[in-house]
C-alpha cells in the first residue's frame, strides 16, 4: 500500500527502495539483518526474490510457479512452509535487485530466463498467463 501522505503523481513511489530482513525465512541467501534493494514492479518471473501482499499480509519470498502452473511463494528456510497462492488474492510490490551483508553486496537480474508473470489482481485467469 502506498502511504496517503506522499504524491501519488511523484517519481519516488517507483524508485528502488530498501528494507531490512528481519528473522531467518530466508536464509542463507538472506540472513537476519541484511538490506534487500526492491525495485517497485507488479510482475515476476518464475524463481524472483520477491515483496508480496497475499490477503493483506506483506512477504519476502522466492516465487514460484511450476510445470503444472501452480504458484507458491517458498522461504530459503525450508523449517518455514512454503505459501500456496492458489485462490488468494496476492498483488506483487517489487522484486529483490540486492543484497547488502556488511558492504558486500550481490546483484539479482530476472531479465533471462522464464517469462515475466502479471499482477495477479490485474491480469486474466491463470491460463492466460504467460508460461514458464
């Protein structure tokens, strides 16, 4: 959601922000502490670190969509379960490009590979999306 304070005509609700990870569901990619750089963005590809709603919940998670076209969001952390996003309602925020530990820093592109999926809330049934 974005804060009814700001502009919503302003360029600074579709720049790259930062948040700290908070907790180990995602490690040891993203371990407790570290600052993850999210590009505001409403789709994903098939394996994108992302920042999600999922029934007015916010989430970092790995998406996921198999074969079968079933879409899950998965922590690094396999203790935590995975989060099937069949008959949710679930809007993507952004997608992880960095990951800051103490000043290393690791770059994350999702321009190669499966194709891009919509925002859920503003695209057609599953079978209208774009494959794998």
């Amino acid at each position: 959601m974005a804060d009814p304070t700001l502009d919503s005509t302003g360029c600074a609700l579709h720049e790259p922000y930062a948040l700290q990870v908070l907790g180990d569901q995602m490690e040891p990619e993203f371990p407790a502490g570290c600052i993850v750089i999210i590009e505001p963005t409403d789709t994903c590809r098939n394996g994108s670190y992302i920042f999600v709603e999922v029934e007015g919940v916010r989430w970092f998670r790995k998406y996921v969509k198999d074969a079968g076209g079933a879409e899950s969001l998965l922590a690094e952390n396999p203790v935590y379960p995975e989060i099937d996003l069949r008959g949710l309602e679930w809007t993507v925020l952004g997608v992880i490009i960095q990951r800051n530990i103490r000043r290393k820093i690791k770059h994350y592109n999702y321009s190669h590979g499966s194709d891009a999926v919509p925002d859920p809330s503003r695209r057609a049934p599953a079978s209208d999306c774009l494959s794998q």
